[in-house]
C-alpha cells in the first residue's frame, strides 16, 4: 500500500481495505527499512504518528481526501513540541512552542506526520549537502545527491517514505529536487500558502508548496494549504478554487510557450533532446506552442543571489546565541557568546551567505549591487508579465543537467548556484512552476520538465501537467532500494 497516490489512499480508507494505523504502520517500516542509506528524515514522530492514525480510525471521517493520509514536513517547518532545526547546529534541539500555519491546515484536514525531513542549512543549498545532519541521498544512485534544498522530501516521496511532502522552495527548492529524484513538485505563486511558522531564508522569495507522487495529489494539497492568512500580511484576499477542477486529460485551447534563453544556459543536449520529446506529446494533447523570448534570463542568476543573501543576511542576525540558537558553552563575554556562537553554530554556507549579504548591503556598496539587483528584478517581473499576454503556459527543463555526485560541487559555490539556472526566475518574479517526471537519461537519472504560469495562475500548469502524466507513463517509475 505504500506505493499508492493520496486519491487512492483516501479510496482505501473510506472503503475499509486498510486501516490509517495500518497505512501508518507501513510506512514506518518502509522508512526503518531504507532510511540508513537515504538518510531523508532528520526526526521521525512515529509514536504521535500512530495515536494520530489511531484517532482518525476511532473518529472514521475521511470526508476530506488527506484524513488518515501519511505524510512528513521539511525542517524548516515549525511543529509544536517536535524539533525544527533548519538542519542547523545553531537550532540543533530547538522545538518551537507553535505550529506553523501550514501544519495547523494539514492538522485540521486529518493528516498523519510521519517526521521531519532534511535539508540545506536554513535551506542555503541546492543539494541537501550543508546539513548538519549529513547528506540525503538520491534513491536512484546513493552516490548522487537528491537536490536542494528539498531533498529529503523529495527523496522520501520518491521512494515511498511517505504518501506526500510539504517543502519550501525560494529559487528551486522544491522543483529542482523534484526533478533529481523524479516526483512531482509545486512552487505556488508567492503569498498563495502562508509562511507564518517558517523558518526564512529570503523573505521575499520563500514559498511553500508540495511534492507528490502525481500531479492530482498536489492539486489535492494545494486545495487545503492555499489561501489567506491573518498571520501572514503577504497572504493576498484571492479566492482559493479547487484545484482538481482545472486537470483535464486534452489541452486543447491551451497556448504554450518555448523560451529559448532556458535551452541555452550551460543546459546539457540529453535534457533538452527529453523536453522537445514532451513538448511533442504537449502538441499531440492539443496545446498551441509559440515560441517566446525573455532576455534578462541571463542576469537571473547574479540578481538572485545578490537579492536572496541579502535578505537572508539580515534574517539570520537574530541567531546570535542570546535571543535565538544555541550559546556556546565557552564563551564568557557577550562578544564572546555571539562570536562563538555563530561561528560553531552556522555552516559553511550560511556563513558565506551572510557575508556576501552583508557585503551588498553595506554602505558604498548598495547602489552598486543591492538596489541594481533589484531593478532587474522589476524588469524582469514586466517581462514574464508581457509574455503571459501571449501564452498560458511555458515549458522548460527543471535542472540544465540530471542529479550529480555527492561532494562533486561543493567545492565550487558558482557551480553549485549554476544548478538553480533555470528555476531562480520564478523566484524572483513571484510565479508559481510545476515540475514533473518527463524522462531518464541513458544513465537511468530523472530527467523533469518545468511548467511554469502567471501568477494566481496555478491552475494552468496543473493542468498542462496533470495532462502530460496521463499520456506518459515517467511517474509510474520507481527506483529500487
């Protein structure tokens, strides 16, 4: 039963084949069977797991499709009581005294937590390797990486851990290890889920969406976390459809559009070969395609980075060892404590995200960087906005190059960052994307293909995806562990 879709779950337990202990059950022991070499959960909850399913059994309502559904946070999401680290030393046993908005949604609709799942440092990363808790491993090849930051979520759904996952994503965190270990994965437009209860990274970039096993299940999911927050003021008043309505098998009256500045950038020729092969079957479905053009793609990259390690730089100040994070045991002095305390506390790469932050936001320095990056940021929001006249939707590949070896990057910060090339434009306009399993290089590695849409558009990509895996048969395949 662990190979089964949120739908066909939720069919089972109104139906009486399983029990929500017994689906739990399985799933526990999936995880003790594989997780010594996936390494995707950091915390398991495995006896609140099963109270949990026991009083969804007792209660028997499984009147909303994810009651009695199994499923993990990444931790970065606050859960009362249980740890949320941001897989940092710094916050290495912290359990927040809340739940964050998105959990209390999951909580209310009945959903099972089966743990928390790993992740980059405070999400910095696009592999899961800057976790203090060690690497999470791809289920295709245990040499690979899973992607980042959202590896273990997107690991465990991969391999059958969980029935779902929730990540976060802020140029790719979600979509890029989704494509890695073949799952689907959802960024929402920014402001569609509420971050309140989230550990940031970049406050104006960070979403939060899923990573499924199909693309209905992730329209399913957006159904419940989606909407407005009085926690959250980024949160806008727009109204939440249902989501399932907009997934159709045709395409028919559907515009996409090709731009060719994705097809350039250090993209390897195998991935591009696979998406072309889906945008034929996209033609087949009924879809119009139109080939656009986004120029400052280019400068997505250097935009990014400079924006999101700048607003991570003043996000990560409150982690001082005094108001939040662990103290050092040594230090003796306040200078001492927030010296130390950082200095043991963060890793590698949320140190160099700080200083590079800092670096752009310092005097002498801002208008030369900062406020720059900033104004291409605008520029290129206009852009997206201009080409959205002409189409519904736009296909790209989700990652120029398949899933690549662990330590392979982690030596080369601009080499690691190029793996967020065709994801971190999204980010940066607000736009919702869509990844999903679109093929395998000759290797045997995920190959996915990107949807992206305007914003509040969410809709239209899940319906252009949710048609693309009925026709394809990429999803249905499962790596063996």
């Amino acid at each position: 039963m662990i190979n089964l879709t949120i739908k066909e779950s939720h069919d089972g337990l109104k139906k009486k084949k399983f029990s929500a202990a017994e689906l739990t059950q399985a799933y526990l022991d999936r995880i003790e069977k594989t997780d010594d070499k996936l390494h995707s959960f950091v915390t398991i909850t495995k006896e609140e797991a099963l109270k949990q399913a026991e009083k969804i059994d007792k209660e028997g309502k499984f009147g909303n499709p994810l009651a009695g559904i199994p499923m993990n946070l990444k931790d970065i999401i606050s859960t009362a009581g249980i740890k949320t680290t941001a897989c940092s030393k710094i916050l290495e046993n912290f359990a927040p005294p809340y739940d964050a908005d998105v959990t209390v949604r999951l909580k209310n609709a009945g959903t099972i937590l089966l743990g928390k799942t790993n992740t980059d440092q405070f999400a910095m990363g696009s592999s899961s390797e800057t976790s203090y808790f060690g690497v999470t491993k791809n289920p295709w090849d245990l040499k690979r990486v899973a992607g980042g930051s959202s590896g273990g979520p997107a690991a465990s759904v991969a391999a059958d851990q969980t029935v779902f996952s929730i990540g976060t994503d802020t140029g790719g965190s979600i979509r890029q290890p989704a494509s890695l270990c073949s799952c689907v994965g959802l960024k929402v437009t920014y402001g569609r889920v509420p971050r309140y209860g989230v550990i940031s990274y970049a406050s104006s970039f960070d979403t939060i969406g899923p990573l499924t096993k199909t693309v209905e299940d992730a329209a399913l999911v957006l159904n419940v976390i989606a909407g407005k927050s009085e926690n959250d003021s980024t949160t806008p008043d727009e109204p939440v459809p249902d989501y399932t309505k907009f997934l159709k098998s045709d395409l028919k009256g559907v515009t996409i559009g090709i731009p060719k500045e994705y097809f350039e950038q250090g993209v390897e020729q195998e991935t591009i070969d696979i998406i072309y092969k889906g945008i034929e079957v996209l033609k087949k479905l009924g879809a119009k395609v139109i080939d656009v053009n986004l120029p400052l793609t280019k400068y997505a990259i250097p935009a990014y980075y400079i924006l999101v390690k700048s607003e991570a730089s003043t996000n990560m100040a409150r982690y001082d060892g005094v108001k939040y994070g662990r103290t050092a045991d040594d230090a003796k002095e306040l200078l001492d404590i927030y010296v130390k305390s950082r200095s043991e506390g963060f890793g590698d790469e949320v140190k160099r995200t700080i200083m590079l932050g800092t670096y752009s936001l310092s005097a002498g320095y801002y208008d030369a960087f900062y406020l720059k990056a900033a104004k291409v940021r605008a520029l290129m929001k206009q852009e997206y906005e201009k080409v959205f006249e002409k189409c519904d939707a736009l296909i790209t590949p989700t990652s120029p190059f398949p899933a690549f070896k662990i330590g392979e990057r982690m030596e080369d910060p601009l080499a690691m960052y190029a793996a967020d090339t065709l994801t971190v434009p999204a980010g940066i306009c607000g736009l919702p994307g869509l990844s999903v399993p679109a093929g395998f290089s000759k290797n045997g590695l995920p190959i996915g293909m990107q949807i992206l849409g305007n914003q509040f558009k969410e809709g239209n990509i899940l319906r252009v995806g949710h048609a693309f895996e009925q026709a394809t048969e990429w999803h249905k395949k499962k790596p063996q562990i």
